[in-house]
C-alpha cells in the first residue's frame, strides 16, 4: 500500500493533467517488448515460465536454486479437488454456460483470508517473530512467544493445521527442497521450530497441527525476499490452472443449470502412477 | 460445452438427490493428493510449473518438447505493457486499496473476444480452414479461401494483425520454436499459408496483417490437441503475472485513488539487457 | 455492440491522442451533478430509485405508469433462495472471508446463458417473430412458427419453462400489472400467444412450459423499448439485493470455510404473513 | 463474520454430512415465493423496490418515511460521471467487447477502502463518538475527540473530504430529508458535530472538509440500525446501475479496443432541466 495518508491523499491539489507516471515493467514499443529489460521474444525458450515470473515480479533473473524452487512452489498448489470454496464458486459459475474468463474469476475471488490469504498473514506472523528475535531472544524463544500469543487467542497462528491433511506432503516437500537448495533462511527455520512449539498445545487444539502448504510457502518466499502480498500472488498463480481444469471438466461432463453438491462427488480418474525416473526440473 | 439441449435441461425430472457426480482431476484423501494420478508431493522439484499445467490440463505428462513448447507460449504472454484494457482495469482497482485479487480478477475480465478471446476464435478460423483440406483442397487453397472470405465480410481474421507491432516477434519466436522443435503440425502450416494469402488484401487494410501473439498461440495450441476453451485459459495463465505486477506497482509506486491516464506513462526501468549465455529451459 | 468491424479496429491509425471521447450520462462539476440533465439532489425525495434507473438509463423521466411498471419488475427478481448457481457462487466466495464487494461480484459473474441471460435471449426471440407479423403474419402464425422452431431443434424457447415452477407466480403477476397500466403492447401479447402455442408441445416437453419470469421481464422491457442487454442488466439490478442479503447471511450465521451443500439447507424464516392493505408503489 | 476462532474452524470434527443448515430469507416452493414470509407476487405492485430491498435487508417492512429516506440515499449515488475507478474499470472490461455482466462486476470490484467502503469505516468512526457519550462525554466533546484524533494521525476521517466537491450537494440533501422525515437520530447529530469540529482544522488540511456523500449514508444508515457491511452494501445497489450505464454507453458510442484517458471526455448530454412540479416519492 501507498503511504500517503488520507490528509495527502484529499487535501492536495489535483496533480496537472500533463504530469507523467512511471512503470518500471516492461517497455512497449513498435515489433519490440522488453520485460525488465530483457526481449521477451529471447526470453521465450531460454526462461521457463516460473523464472519468467520471478524475474518480472522481483526485477532480476533468478539464480538456478531459487528458479528450481520457485517452480516447486507453484506445483504445490495446482489444485486440490473440488471442495475448496473457489472451485465450488468456479463451478457454480461454469454451470451457468458463463464464460472460462469469469468461472476462474469468480474463484479467484474466493482467495479471502481463511483461503490462500493465509500466506501473506503468516509472512507478518513470521516477521513479528524474527522482531524478537533482533531484540535479543534465541529463535525457540521467539517461535514459543508467537505460538503461545496465538494460542492463548484461542487461534491457531496462520499457516498452520489442515481439515483433511494431519501432515501436509506439500509442505514437507518444500521444507526438503529448501534444504537441498542450500535457500533455508531464518524464516523456514523460524516456522518449523514454531510447529514444535506447537505441539505443547495439541491437548488445547485437540489434534496435531502441523505447518501447511500455506505456511511452507509463506516461510520459502519471505527467505527469498518476496514482498507480503506477492506471497499470496504466487498462490494464485499456482492454483489458476485448478480453476480452469474444474471449469473445463464442469462443462465437458455435467449437464447445464445443475446443482452442485459437494458431498456428492466421485473420482473416477487415473489410479496411482509414478514418474518415469530422470525428470526433474 | 455439454450437449444438452434446453429441452433436456428444463424437462427431465431432478437427479435423485444421492446421485454421485464424477471428476478425474485430482484424488484428495488424508495427507494423500493425486493430479491425475501422479503424487503431488513428488512432482514437485520433478515437473516444471508449465509440465504440471499440461498434465492438469491434458491428463497425461508432456514429451521434452511440448515441455519445452508450453513454456514458451506461457513466457510468450507474461506482459504488454500498461495500456492493455485488462491492465487498466487492474490499476483502476488497485488505486481503490482493493485486495489483490480483486484486482486481477478485474483484469481477467477484460479478456474479452477483442483481447485475449483471439486464441479461440483463430482455433475454430484454422479448423475450418482444415475441413476444407479434407473435402480435397491443398493448404494453399484453403488458406486462400478463408483469408477471402474474412476480407470479403470486412474482417481481419482472428489472429492476425496488432495496433502496435507490424510484425509481432512473439509470433516469430514461437513458429521458430514450434519448427526446431519438431512440434509444427498442420495448423501452424495453415496459418502461415494465411499470412502470406493475407499479403494480397494489404492494400484493403492499409498496412501488414502479421500474425500476432494470439494466432501463433492459436496455431501452436490446436497442433498440440488443446480444446478451444483451454486455448485461451493458456493465455490466462501466461498473463496473470502482468496483472499481479501491475497491480502491485500501482500500489507500491503511486497514490491511491489517481486517474489513470495511460497516455501519461513513461518507462523508467531497466535499460535493454541481454540474457547470459546458456541458459535455456 | 459497436458497429465498427475488426478492419476498422486494427487497420486504422490511431486517433490523435488529445482527441475528446463523449459521454451524455452524468455531468460532474464542483457542487453540481447533473443525471442526464436533472440536478441529482432535486431527484432525490421526488424520484423513486426504479424512476431514476429508468431515466439514467433510457434518458427521459418515465411516466407514472411505467415507474410503476419498472418496480414491479425489479421487486420480481429480488430473491430466489439458495439454490441458484449465483447464490451458491456468492456463498462460496462469503466462506472465505472475502468482502462483500467481492461475494456479489462472483454472483454477477454467474448470470450467464443460462441463468439470467434468457431475458436478452427472450428479448430476440420475440423480435424474430415480430419482423415475421411486419411481412404479413398474424401473431398467432408468427408465435406458432417460431415456437415450432425451437421445439423442432428440440429446444425450449427462451423465457419459458421453470425447474421449480409449473406456472411461474411473477410472470402472472406482471402481465396483470402490465395490462391494468395499460402498456402491454406486441411483445406482451406475442408471448402470450406463443404460450398458448408451446402446449400442444407438452407432450414432447414432458410437461408445462409457462411463460418463466425472464420471459415476462423481456416481454415488458420490449414493449417499454429497452436495448436487449439493458433487459439483462434489470435482472442484475433486481437479483443483487438478494446476493447481498446471502452474502451477509451466509457471514452472520455460519462458521467460515464450511462446504456448502444446497440440498441440505432449510428454511427457518418467518412464515406466510399478507401485507397491510393499502400499501401500494 | 462469524465469531467462530480459527481454533475452532480447523481443530474440530466436520460436521455430519447430513446436517441441515438454516437460512431465513426466501422459501422457495412449486408456484410460490415467499420474500420474508409475504409472497412475492403480492410484494410487486404494492412495494417499491426500495422498501422491497428493505424488507429483504432487514426483516420487516420499513415505515413510509423510511422507504423515502432508503429511496434518497439509493438515488444518491446511482452515478458519478465518468473518472470514478470503478467506472474506468468497467469502460476498460466494456471495450474488450466482454458481456454486461462482466463489466459491472469489475467496478464492483473497485468498491475499496478508499472508494464507497468509506461507508462502513465511517460507521465505526461515529459509533467509537457514540461509545465516549456513553460513557459520560456529551456529543460535542465526543466529536471533538474523535476528530482530534483523526488529525493527529494526519487522517482525513472517513466519510469527510471531496476532491470535486467542497459542499456535497448530496449529503446536505440527505440530511435534510433525515430532519424532515423525522429520522435523525444521534449518529447524524454526532457527524454533523464532527463536521464543525473539522473546522478548526481547516488550515491543516488546505481546504473544507465537509460531510461527503459517503459519510451521510454511513450516519443514517447507522441511525436506521443497519449492520456496517449492509452500508456498503447500499452503495453498491446504488452504482449498480450507474456502471451499468456507463457500460452501456461506452459499447454503444465508442469503437472497441480504444485507450481510454479520462481527462479526454467530454460531456455532451442534455442541458440543465428541472422536475416537473409535484414528483414526490
């Protein structure tokens, strides 16, 4: 957010109508498109689409670690059936015979702050914690303080706790790539000594609340830098193409106008496979 | 879309109420996610964000060089610049104080027929031109006929031509690609025997009717067997990162509840750049 | 839809940047609003809000008959419980925390072909039967033909039919009030005919098709001279009370992420009462 | 929103599947509609849209001078020109050649903090006065105080400042009515206090900084006992119809795919006219 206070904002002059702003994005100019600086059409089979967005959201390219990890993350999120609120709204629009364009749209806007949003509240939780830790306390301290505030709230901290997973895969995943990736900062270190420190509360919550792929996320692109509100911008980015493959399916297989119960639903899809040995990105 | 016809639809008695509805997308069970019946948790740092996209989308893995395709069309699209109406539409909600979101959904609704909607409508502009090759005309011929008939009725066909660039080097860039690649298939070949076929009416439109970004999207997509709607949700996905960083410079560089004015921009990034030897996807 | 064909769009250059565009709606000056010429503080106390939509909208106050007319309509769409697909989108959206802005606009998104959209539909199929009484048939043959149209192409006529309803209460209701203002015209007294002529197809439908509340709406909006995506935009000024009103039951009365079932609802409100006589717009 | 803590929305079992959730506003059964327990067919004809919208809102059916109040306040804002964001939004979707809904639910969506949601913040603001008179202040010293504040933060408090408008003709006119009708309760009293408490502040602020439009919803709203998000949700009933007119204009008069500058338009509509005597609500 702009720091203008609303005195600013309201009780200045208007500014005159030739005065120029500025966009630091990309230059558009007859047969030439430069994103950042570099020519798009030189990006194009050089830069995979997660380094692509990296360096269009960040302003630089991404080292090979930070591109392969930024690539994991929007894997974790691709999609995750269809009882989440933004494809139940997805759908509910894509029976209606709408547009693709306002199916994911009317998803998109389903990423409120009980879903996807807990991204950026976790980075600040996390931030309030490494405050604590530059006046004085040892990480475990400070991961002990924030966890028992939450708590003593009655809240369990953002990032944490799953209705269906008890440990999320994902997040476990991006912890281990983290490690591997040589790109674990205070952050990650900050979050996992938290959901230790939350286990002394299991009693109080009633089950295990172990760090979600909200929380993995959040922790990962704090450490690489990310401003608050692009945490959740990668969220987005991720689970698009979910909304767009529940807008498509809805349309492919279900007839107009029905009422969509999510209780009702049935897999009937690939069993298990694996991945042919080699890939990686 | 479903084939019912509105006499189904609103004549047919209601589904009994524990009738179970299908999806193949993803299997969600405790601590336990399948897309399309790889493990979530294991395609991370295996699959590219791109790769994953695919197999969402198509339901299988893609080769090495649909890989490696897929990711330059998702690149190909990633930003234009301040003066699209989807990125407009995104600023005017962000100057609001508007959650992110918000403002991206607001853009995604400006991919409108006239901006974004092209990739479908060249689709189906291409597969008409190819039923004719299979009631006995030569490519030629076929491009020739539908190029006429656009043109007779006063239209451009869906595709072709851009307000700023004469010869769009995304287009360039992704024939190059779809040729080195081995990928190109007979709509590519078609749309290219339309651009040349489009030459003959220059004078008519008054200047080059290149294809642009959209049509070459169209071509490449159709080769690779994608439906017509998952043409343009390609393109949703590639721009979604444009509309996130406009959105989050509007709210970081400027005062909230500004006119936007886009005559008014002026470039003050980075200077033209060149990518480091070696890199590629 | 503007007229102009994509030739024009793309081929010509571009207007001179200090070129002024035009706009007759609303007059904006220091201590001043003008709508469509009326100072909007007079209008306000001396013009209800269905005669002030009307004039923004057409440009002309309406007469006292048709502001009557024009309530009627917007009171007839302005709820229709859980089951719509806007509905649940917009409960879906309300889960999830989001702002209220952002549950109707989700809502707004899904009034799509098949859901809303019938009163354009409708609007153009009346008008298909009236240019058929302008070259010499009677209504009666024009209303048989083009019901036989659409039950020939095994479709229902848009604005008939309802999945709840035999004999849809709001449409009775406004062909009543549209009779006793005397402001039925052509529309009105074609779609009427084509009521009559859909029964002898009840067979094939399987069962009555009334005149649905989107028919009636179109069929006065017609006679009252409203663009066709003007019939549209009256439902969404009618239904968005509603969405707002589930929004903010939705965010009262149930905890957040819950998954919603519409099936599973169940109507706890208050019960059939009659209102006080004399009340009338 | 729900008071429900995070605790108890993720540590808990789901509910049973089979349980049944409550809604009180429409029962919708075969041929009948009951808005509020009266049928709705019986509502039209007999309540303005206003006090339908009222009805729906709130329970009950609001008395004759309130159904004159609501219909001022939702005439009040039905539209502002054409340099609002939320209207340049929706001329951004509109010139992409996207359908009606799509442009409306776009300006929806730039309804912020800083744009219409200045309603409910401004009810926050009167009700934090109402609670210091409570506890002993008298109305005057409580608007002082929270004026004082308000300046001491170098905020322009919610509801007061206009960059057009240094007397906004449309909350003088809301006022006005409120002491006729004989509405005005302590919420009006205590921001007409804070309007001349803002005085002394004057120098500080540049300019005059009186009630705005916004800020007169916010206090009759609240002295009508609305919930704050209601509030908003009035505003946004109000511009519906406004962005659906602007929507409407810019696809009728303007070519597709223009850039548009809001400092180039130009009003061109009808001239300043009068009511005819005796319209009245």
């Amino acid at each position: 957010m702009a720091k203008t206070s609303t005195l600013d904002r309201r009780a200045q002059p208007r500014k005159a109508a030739s005065e120029r702003w500025n966009t630091a994005l990309t230059l558009i100019e007859s047969n030439r498109i430069l994103v950042r600086g570099y020519p798009l059409d030189e990006m194009m089979g050089r830069l995979g689409f997660a380094e692509a967005v990296y360096l269009l959201l960040m302003g630089e390219l991404p080292t090979r670690a930070i591109g392969r990890m930024l690539n994991a993350v929007l894997v974790s999120s691709l999609d995750h059936g269809v009882t989440p609120p933004s494809t139940l709204a997805t759908r509910n629009v894509a029976t209606t015979g709408a547009p693709l364009k306002d199916c994911v749209a009317s998803g998109i806007l389903a990423f409120g702050p009980h879903h996807g949003g807990d991204i950026e509240s976790c980075m600040l939780f996390l931030d309030r914690g490494l405050s604590l830790v530059r006046s004085g306390q040892t990480l475990q301290q400070a991961a002990e303080q924030i966890v028992d505030e939450s708590a003593a709230a009655n809240e369990v901290p953002p990032g944490f706790g799953h209705r269906i997973h008890t440990r999320d895969p994902r997040a476990a995943r991006l912890f281990q790539m983290s490690l591997e990736l040589e790109l674990e900062g205070e952050h990650v270190r900050l979050i996992r000594a938290a959901e230790r420190a939350l286990t002394r509360h299991e009693q109080k919550f009633g089950r295990p609340m172990p760090v979600n792929v909200d929380g993995a996320i959040a922790a990962i692109c704090a450490d690489l830098g990310f401003a608050y509100e692009l945490g959740n911008a990668l969220f987005l980015i991720s689970r698009l193409p979910g909304l767009i493959a529940h807008a498509h399916e809805e349309r492919s297989r279900q007839d107009p106008m029905r009422q969509i119960d999510p209780k009702d639903h049935h897999y009937d899809g690939a069993r298990e496979r694996r991945l042919p040995d080699g890939s990686r990105t």
